[in-house]
C-alpha cells in the first residue's frame, strides 16, 4: 500500500496533515485529514450509471461523529452510535452547500460524501475540516469535480482575525464566521456575531480565504500526485432546434406575465398553463423523436424562463411582482395573538408569514447537550416548522427535515446573542410557517423577537433580518432585497442577514454559481443594512419595547443564597424534605453550587403565594437558631417527662416538663397534644452533643415570689432541682 502524504501550514502556525492510498481503497476517493490529534476521514462514491431522466444533482453528505473518538460512550440506554444528532446535520449543510454549486451543472450521478470523525483532541474543531476533507476526496477520486473548494472557522477575538481557532481561544470572541471558498471567490458563508459592523465582516472573509487559498493550493498538489483521470459521464446533448422551438412558443407569454406583477398563486397558475400548453403542442412532434423527452422539455423551459426573468431585472429593474431591485415586500405584524401563550406574534412579509410563540420555562426544562466536542446545557431554542400548507402543498408531517433544523438554527443564532445575560428562564420559541413565498427563516427572526418582547423578555435590542438575493447577467448583476421564492429559484444567491440597529448577529449566504466577488459581497451587505432597518422600524410600530412584565402564565422566580453545608437539611433524607416544600407550596425548587462554600436555590411557581411559602420554609431550614430567639413549635410526640416540638423545619428538641410552666406538672398527660402550637424560647445548645434546651416558661410571667430553684433544693412549685447538668430534669430522664 502506497500512501500519498500532503500537508499545509494555515495563517496562525496550524498544520494540516492529508494522506490518500492507504484506508477505504474500495471508495471512488477517501482521505485521511489530521490536525495534532484530531483524524477525519472522507469518503467519496458515485454511481457509474447515469440517470438521464433526473434534471438535478442526487448529492448526499453526511457528516458523523463517533463517540469513540473522544474516549466516550454514547449517551442514552443505547450504547451505539445511532443517527446524526442536530450538530452533525447542521454540519451535513455546510459541506453541501459549499459543494453542491461546483460540481459540473449537468452531472447528474447519484453521488454519496461521508465525513467522519475518527479521533478528537477535543480543542481542534473537526467541523471546521470537514469540508477541507470531503474536497480533498473529490479531488483524489474520478468524479467530475473540476476546482477545489475549502472551509474555515474564522473568529475575531481583540480586534485580531484567527483562522480555524482550538475550542479555548473561541472564549470571548465577537464574532464566529464558517467561511466556503474556491482560489478566486467565496461559496458559502454562515455565522454569528455580537452586532459587529458590515465592514468587519467583509474583512473576516477576506482574512479567510487566505487560509482557504493555501488549503486549496494544498488540494491542487494532491490531484496532481494521485493523477486520477476524470471519468466520462452520461449526459443529454443539447438540441438548439427543439430548443428555439419552445422558446419561440413561450418566450412572449413569460415575458408578459413576468411584467405583470401578479401574486404568487396567479403567476403559479398561469405559469402551469403555459407550460401545459407548449408540452401538448411539442410532445407530438418531438416525444417519439428526441430521447427523454421530458427531461429535454423541462430543462429548456426553466432555462428560458430564467433567463427572461434574469434580463428584465438587470436591463430595467423589473421584479416579479413590481418592485424595485431595494425595495421590501409589505409588512403587517401582530402580538399577544394567543391568550395562553407566555408571549406570541404574526409576521407577515409579503406572502410569507410566521407565528411564533415563546415559552418561558424553569432551569429543569434546559435540555442537555452531549457531543463528542462538548457536553453542557442549552436554555435558548428556537424551533422552525414548515408544513406543506404554507405553500399550498400536501407533505407527510414527519420529524424536522434537515432544512428546518438549518433555518431554525439560523434565527437562534440571530436572537440568542441579544438575550438578557443571566437570565433566569429557560426560554423556548416556536416558528410556525404559516405562508411561504421566500425568506420564512428571516421572517422566524422577526416574529420571534416580537413574541420575546410580548413574553416580556427584556432582550438587549430587538432584531430584525432580510434575505437578499442576486441576479447576474453579461451585462451585469443585481442585488435584490427581500427575495421571492421564485426569485431564490432563479437567481443566483439567498444572502440571509440579521442585527440590530447596532451591528450584525448572523447571517448564511448560499449560491448557485461558482462564487462571489468581493464587489457583490459588498453591495448586498449595504443593501441588507437599509432593509434591515426599514423591517425594523414597522416592528417597532407593532411593540416598541419588551413588556415591563412576564405573562401571568409564566413561572415567576425567587433566587436566594444558601450555605452549601446546608443542602442536606433543604434536600432532607432522601429528598424528603425539598419534595415536601414542592408539594405544599406548588413550586420547583432548583439547588445548584457557586462556589466551595454558597450556593443558590432557585424557587420558580406561577403561584407568587407558593414562592413565598417556599422561601419562608427554605429560610426556616438553613436559618441557625441563636439562644434567645423564640419560635412557634408543634408538637410531635409527648413522652412523660416531656414534649418533642419542631421550631424550625428539621430542627426539634426537648421541651422538659419542668419548661414547661412555674408551676409544678406532676404529668405530661392532658398538658398538650400531637400537632399543638407551642411557643417557646431557645434558652441553651449543650456543646458536646448539639442538642437545644428549649422552655416555655420563660416567656410566661414570673409569679411574685418566685425563687429560682438552688441546686438539690425545691423551688416554689415544688419541683427538685437538677442543677445545670440535667437543665432541672429528672436526673434518670435526660433529653
């Protein structure tokens, strides 16, 4: 076995290790990436037979972490590793979405890239590689991939640019960009930052491709050394006649209707009709002459379809629906749509629509996220859900697709960054589609923040995004603000950017040719910074600021400080004691460490009566009695030389007879019974053994002429007394 070793020195000192020829020599590619102690391997196989009739590419990456390679169990009651959890599939994304445009556009082979991770250093961040890898693959393999294309993680930490950044310099960071090139342009973008300017984003791209230019230099060698031919493929030989037949019969109608400015529905339909109609007409001439037919029929209509849409945009401005290339779709939006719900809002932009909702929940809903890389908690989701409805379709309603966990993680990504520091809930937002025609998740960013203002929740500033698009022609480019669904279609790019009057939070940028320049880049970023604005301004006529309070649904909180010695008397034998509190008062209780010697309970009820019944009972348990204070005891069992009575919850002592009154009580019987209220006084705490000397006559009247007792003497009642060594009990009877 002969193995073919490259390696490459990033910006920042980091070397990228990449062997081929010796693992997986059955797969059409594979390599072995290694960063220090971190190993991917990629994988690449493609079917040799095409399908012809297919007019897409069937491209399918998969991107997976074995657990083994951090030295760790998978968690759960299954000790395998099962199917890809929200982290590999976002990941999944990156590495298709970076690929998937560079691939030749008629290769149309069933093609399959896996990713996986071997090993992990657990501080080299293996989704940065993963693309790097599945490119390094293509590259050895046959399969048509003509330019090589890479990935990486750049963050800004003190003003300075780090690419592909170990796990404890990501610490403090403001900004957190994975970043897609080839040698001349940028591919893909997606990621998130702390209100940082347009300007510094452009710069984070530009100091990325610098690291991407070396590893596709990196990659350039590699194909070089392996010298493996590109295989011929399969693919449908332009017909010009058939094809200047079809657009003779339709060019005119899709030219009229695309200047018309119609609705989503009316374009659809009459759209269909013209499609319809020129296929009826054409099929009889050409179905028996032209193999696949269809195939033909289809790509041809879509091509010239695109390229009317294309030039009235670039030659006059003209949009699908009327607009100018800047301009915003109408807005209307509304909150506290949902009397139950913590917080909730309608956005509608256009034809597209979200409701969302957010929960606010305790520390006990905070879900708990393990990975090979990490093992923490979570206590901010947004969740996107796109039924078949919000585009007039029928769809099974299955588990989120992969597009879903994409868009839903996009508007987290958007919103978490503006939530209230240390702040309390655990919150959950909900983005139903309820229309769809372009940019649904940028409406979940919208929507959401108004539905947190509506639950109350005190966000930092309110967000707002846009999604922009791209048209390029030979005579030229625009940008287009607020895209359509069939202008994402048949367009070049879907630029999704989301912030704050301050600064950007996020942003994803796909595209369907072969990259971007800088110029284009660098437009839209203007562009989407006064649609941005614009979005904004119209939700703040809706709900200008968060509510000054939570919904009366919403759990409300008591946080207080407890010594760490005294977890045991609130948690009780077993939990006893803390699950008692819950029962009575209604609340959960939450009991975390700080430090070595304070921690926190954390009372939270929709109840405000529940909290302070909690907190009263959790203050009684860790509350250390002082000689000299008095409680209202009860009693709970009665023996004949006294009463056991608790002051406080879980403490108890003796309440001796002789305690009890001046008078002599010559028997505990018909004195008191179990569950009486007795006050009385803590009068000592006998050093040896902890126990408290307790007495009720101590905050009765002294009768006149009363003695104290003297030691071995009798005192006005009668009673012997038993000096300081038994606290006047009866010497056989101690407590």
């Amino acid at each position: 076995m002969t193995a073919i070793t490259k390696s490459v020195t990033l910006p920042g000192g980091k070397v990228l290790e990449v062997e081929t020829g010796r693992l997986a020599r059955q797969a059409d590619g594979a390599v072995m990436v290694k960063c220090n102690e971190t190993m991917l391997l990629a994988t690449v196989v493609a079917k040799k037979t095409i399908n012809l009739e297919m007019d897409f590419l069937p491209l399918m990456v998969d991107y997976m972490e074995k657990f083994s390679s951090a030295g760790k169990f998978p968690g759960g009651f299954f000790k395998r590793d099962g199917r890809m959890g929200e982290s590999e599939i976002l990941t999944s994304r990156l590495i298709d979405r970076a690929l998937r445009p560079l691939f030749p556009d008629d290769y149309h082979g069933d093609t399959q890239v896996m990713v996986q991770l071997f090993s992990s250093d657990k501080e080299d961040q293996p989704d940065a590689l993963a693309c790097f890898a599945a490119s390094c693959a293509l590259m050895v393999s046959d399969i048509p991939f003509p330019d090589p294309v890479a990935e990486v993680r750049v963050i800004r930490k003190e003003g300075e640019f780090i690419i592909n950044p170990t796990v404890s310099e990501m610490e403090g960071a403001d900004l957190d960009l994975m970043v897609a090139a080839t040698d001349d342009s940028i591919v893909m973008v997606e990621g998130e930052m702390n209100e940082v300017s347009e300007e510094v984003m452009l710069e984070a791209l530009k100091a990325a491709h610098e690291g991407i230019r070396a590893m596709n230099s990196l990659q350039h060698e590699l194909r070089e050394a392996v010298n493996n031919p590109t295989r011929e493929y399969d693919k449908i030989e332009f017909n010009e006649d058939f094809y200047n037949e079809l657009k003779g019969m339709i060019a005119d109608d899709i030219e009229t209707l695309s200047r018309s400015a119609s609705a989503k529905e009316v374009r659809s339909e009459r759209m269909g009709e013209i499609k319809t109609n020129a296929y009826d007409t054409l099929s009889e001439k050409y179905a028996e002459e032209l193999d696949y037919f269809d195939t033909r029929f289809n790509t041809y209509f879509k091509k010239i379809q695109k390229g009317i849409v294309r030039d009235l945009v670039v030659k006059e401005n003209l949009r699908l629906d009327g607009r100018n290339p800047d301009e915003v779709r109408d807005i209307w939006s509304e909150v506290g749509l949902l009397p139950r719900a913590h917080g909730s809002s309608v956005f509608t932009r256009g034809e597209t629509q979200s409701l969302c909702v957010t929960t606010l929940g305790t520390k006990l809903d905070e879900q708990t996220v393990d990975t090979t890389m990490y093992k923490s908690s979570k206590k901010f989701f947004l969740h996107y859900t796109f039924p078949g409805f919000s585009t007039g379709e029928v769809k099974f309603n299955r588990a989120p697709a992969r597009r879903e966990i994409g868009h839903g993680n996009l508007a987290e990504r958007s919103l978490k960054i503006m939530m209230p520091e240390d702040y309390p809930y655990t919150v959950r937002v909900e983005s139903s589609i309820l229309e769809s025609n372009g940019s649904s998740s940028m409406a979940s960013v919208c929507g959401g923040c108004l539905a947190l203002m509506d639950a109350g929740v005190p966000v930092k500033r309110p967000v707002s995004g846009i999604a922009m698009g791209l048209i390029t022609t030979d005579d030229g480019f625009a940008v287009l603000s607020d895209i359509l669904g069939d202008e994402d279609f048949l367009g070049d790019m879907d630029f999704k950017v989301a912030g704050t009057t301050n600064g950007l939070t996020a942003c994803q940028m796909d595209i369907k040719i072969r990259g971007l320049s800088y110029e284009i880049i660098e437009k839209a970023l203007a562009q989407s910074k006064a649609g941005r604005a614009h979005i904004l301004d119209k939700m703040l006529e809706t709900l200008p600021e968060p509510r000054p309070e939570i919904s009366r649904h919403a759990p409300s909180f008591h946080i207080m400080e407890i010594p760490l010695e005294a977890f045991g008397a609130v948690i009780g034998p077993g939990g006893k004691v803390i699950q008692e509190i819950q029962r009575m008062s209604e609340t959960t209780i939450v009991l975390e460490e700080v430090d070595a010697k304070m921690g926190t309970a954390t009372i939270s009820s929709v109840n405000a009566e529940g909290i302070d019944i909690a907190v009263k009972q959790i203050k009684a348990l860790v509350q250390q009695p002082e000689i000299g204070d008095t409680f209202m005891s009860t009693v709970k069992s009665i023996t004949n030389y006294g009463a056991f009575v608790e002051f406080l919850p879980g403490k108890e002592g003796l309440l001796h007879i002789s305690e009890i009154a001046y008078e002599r009580i010559p028997s505990m019987e018909g004195v008191f019974e179990v569950g009486d209220q007795v006050e009385i006084k803590l009068v000592g705490v006998d050093p040896r053994s902890g126990k408290f000397r307790l007495s009720r006559k101590a905050l009765l009247p002294k009768p006149e002429g009363y003695k104290e007792r003297e030691r071995g003497g009798r005192d006005n009642g009668g009673n012997r007394g038993g000096g300081n060594r038994h606290g006047g009990g009866d010497r056989r009877r101690r407590d």
